[in-house]
C-alpha cells in the first residue's frame, strides 16, 4: 500500500523528533529545513536540532521533579532526542547536559540515514501547498515573517511574542581555578556520575553589590517595535531580575546555598555564579542562568568583574531574540490539529510548550498523531496522569480558563494531584517537604505506569 509522505517544516528538537516518530511508525517523511538556504537570528550552525540557547535538557530526576518525569517517559517512547543526549551528555551534577555539537551532530546523522526520511534544505513560504495532507509546522520561536502571517490570516488571531535570552560561553582555560572550585550543588550526582559537575565563582556582598550596579548601569538592546513583548519568566535576562531587586538574583540563579569553598570553607559566599560544562571536551563552560540583554561591547567587562573570570575568553556573548507562539487553546484540537484547517498540525515552542525537552516532546506527540493519520488509524492523547498528556492537555484547553494563554515549563502542577503519605514505613510522621517528595514520587509512578497502558493500547 502506498502511503503519501507527511510534511514537517523546521527541523529543531520537535521537527526532528516528529520525523523520527513518524518514520519508526512506517510512515514516509519530507523534513523541509530551512538553513542553510535562510538562517534565523538565534542559529550559527545548518545541523539539525541545534541547541541556540542553554545546553541542558535540566533535571533527570524522574522520581522528584517533572522534567525528569518527562526524561524518563520519552526514553519509553524511543526519544531521538533524549537517546541522542544520553549518548552525547556531559558532567552537570543532577541535570541531564550535552555536548551541543555532538548532539546535533548525532541526531542529523541518524534521520540522514533513515531509510523512510528526506531530508529538503529549503524554505516553505506562506502555508504549506494544498497538496500535502499531513503536515506538522515546527518551525519553533523563529517562525519566519511570510509562514506567520499566513497562520494570522487563516485563523485571524492576533500573533503572541515574548522575548528569550541566550547565555555567554566562556573557554575553560581562561577561568582563575585559583579563586573557583568544583562542585555540584549539595554534591548531586548527576547522569554521568559526576558530584563535581560545575564550577562555582564566589561572590562577597561587596562584590555582589558593585556586580548589580554594573548589571543595572550596562546599556541594553533596545527593541522599541517589540517593547510592549514581555519576556517569559522562565529564561528572564539577568539584569531583567536585578532591576526587580538587589537580592533577587541571591534568591535565583547567584544562591550560594549547598556549595562550599574548598580554600575557606567556614566562610560562606554571600552569592555564587556556577559554570556548566558546554561540551564534550570540557574547554567550554556556559554561565548559568546568565541570559542576558547586556550590549555585546559591555558584556565582557561586566562579567569580568566576577572573581575567578577576570580574565575570561567568551567564546559567545549573550543575546536576545524574538519568539512566538499561537494561542494554542483557541486554535489546536488535542491531536495538535489546526481547527480552521486540519491538514496542519503544530509541533513544539510554537505551541506554546517552553523549553527544549517540552518543545520535544510535543513533537514527539505530534508525529505519532501524524503517523496514525497516515495508516487510517486513531489515537488518543496520552492520559493527563503523564507529563506527555498533561502538556497536550495544557496547549489545547487546560489553562486557566478566561485567563491570557502564556508559556509553560513542564511542571506536578499540570497533572492531577495524589494525596501524600502522612506516615513513614516505621509510623512516624512525616515533615512536610518529606510529603512533598513523597508525593512527587507517587505523580511519577502513576505516570509511567499509565504510559506504559497508553503505549500498548
């Protein structure tokens, strides 16, 4: 039986994964991908899901915390994407990240060899051509203007943008190892097995102070035509949370808890910046949490002033870009298909999912809904019990009803709750943050095991 090709545009995390989905299922696929033919404000490279931002995919914790849930349950479903990362991870204490090369390196690679993939280096204009009758748009936070004013015209909503920022980079051998240490936060293993995952710069409250002025002081890409586009509060730029307070950034990504100096380790640091290993070779370490909006000719000499990297190299400098996502709720049934024209369903950040495993993982869902189209068969959404479902569930109707339609991390708050143990094995009352625990961890079997039925139903 001839089967018609399912069209995906972009290939990011979530066109990436849709086509790996999609093709695994039997079903031929055409990934149209634009670079290097148009390249974007945010990309340096033509490989497939690059990652232009962060190098973590965060927590693997899938007992304790829901992006680790999410880890596990796309492992279950055969993930390009995560099985791609695992192969290509490096140290980050309790977080799963990658070697970003390797990793889009690995995941181009393996749809470039896949029997059922065509792979076309070209931009797709407007909406797709009438012809094509299954068509994913995952064309993430860079839609290009002529494809998203097309969807405007389709379904006459008005377009949502909001701003992302994009951490400095810095070359490992121009970091002052004299001044900073190693170690992960609270000395979590990670993954790969590391408990010394990070570098940690340290900061007195003199230090910190002359740091925040410089922060608020520091001339800023302005966007005047986008000046009324908020930012989301998950990847807020630095300075952004230091014009909300001087101890804001102590309370966020600078707490100097679980972390101890080595040289003076009866001295606590009033705040601590912490690198990320970037890479496999480990000779590029990103700044964590350190998006930034700080004009390129500053940047250096502001985070210069962190001790440790007075001498640093950056190999990148921050950014900001643009990005912007459709009013999923209104506009998508939960098999991601657009209601004014059903041949088209949407797949990652343009929905309205924030991050690279969410993004991801939408696509994830969005070739299986594909690919069940394509072989005459139905599929239901994965149970709302599962990170997977409750993403769905979110995008396509599970906000707060009357309320603005915002970007959403992967969080226990989107699915139905349990209620904890009260009691340990041995009878005795449990704190508080022990029931919390607790309860996160019972969300977690719930959810693999409702997976699992969905997976074989």
């Amino acid at each position: 039986m001839s089967i018609d090709p399912i069209h995906i545009i972009g290939g990011g995390l979530a066109g990436s994964e849709a086509a790996w989905q999609a093709a695994e299922a039997g079903v031929p696929v055409i990934l149209h991908e634009m670079r290097p033919v148009r390249g974007t404000e945010a990309h340096q490279t033509e490989g497939l899901a690059e990652l232009v931002c962060s190098n973590s995919f965060r927590s693997d914790d899938w007992e304790h915390n829901a992006v680790g849930l999410l880890h596990a349950e796309m492992r279950r479903c055969h993930s390009i994407i995560l099985s791609s990362a695992d192969i290509h991870q490096v140290p980050a204490g309790g977080a799963l990240a990658v070697d970003r090369e390797g990793f889009s390196a690995a995941v181009t690679a393996r749809l470039e060899a896949h029997p059922l993939i065509t792979i076309l280096r070209e931009e797709v204009e407007g909406l797709p051509p009438a012809d094509w009758d299954n068509v994913i748009v995952a064309t993430g936070p860079l839609t290009t203007p002529a494809l998203s004013q097309a969807i405007l015209d389709l379904t006459g909503e008005g377009q949502l943008s909001f701003f992302d920022a994009i951490a400095p980079i810095i070359h490992t051998d121009s970091i002052n190892m004299d001044i900073a240490w190693r170690q992960s936060r609270y000395d979590k293993e990670g993954p790969g097995g590391d408990k010394a995952a990070y570098i940690n710069c340290p900061m007195n409250k003199e230090q910190y102070e002359a740091f925040i002025q410089a922060l608020l002081d520091g001339p800023k890409t302005e966007f005047k035509e986008w000046e009324n586009v908020p930012y989301f509060d998950g990847c807020l730029p630095i300075e952004v949370m230091a014009e909300r307070g001087h101890e804001t950034l102590r309370w966020g990504p600078l707490k100097p808890v679980g972390l101890t100096n080595p040289r003076d380790p009866l001295v606590k640091a009033h705040a601590i910046i912490q690198l990320r290993q970037d890479n496999a070779l480990g000779t590029l370490y990103n700044m964590v949490g350190f998006q930034t909006k700080l004009k390129h000719g500053v940047q250096a000499d502001v985070f210069r002033m962190i001790p440790g990297l007075e001498n640093a190299q950056f190999a990148r400098l921050g950014g900001l870009h643009r990005n912007t996502f459709i009013n999923s709720p209104r506009l998508l049934d939960t098999a991601l298909r657009l209601k004014a024209q059903p041949r088209l369903r949407f797949a990652g950040q343009v929905t309205g999912v924030e991050g690279y495993v969410e993004s991801a993982a939408i696509g994830l869902l969005a070739g299986r809904f594909a690919a069940a189209q394509a072989l005459g068969q139905e599929l239901a959404p994965p149970p709302p019990t599962t990170a997977l479902g409750a993403l769905i569930d979110h995008i396509t109707g599970g906000h707060l009803e009357g309320g603005a339609f915002q970007p959403m991390n992967i969080n226990y708050g989107l699915l139905p709750p349990m209620e904890p143990p009260k009691i340990d094995h041995e009878g005795k009352k449990l704190p508080l943050k022990e029931r919390g625990r607790a309860k996160k961890r019972l969300m977690s079997v719930r959810a693999l095991a409702d997976l699992e039925t969905w997976l074989q139903g």
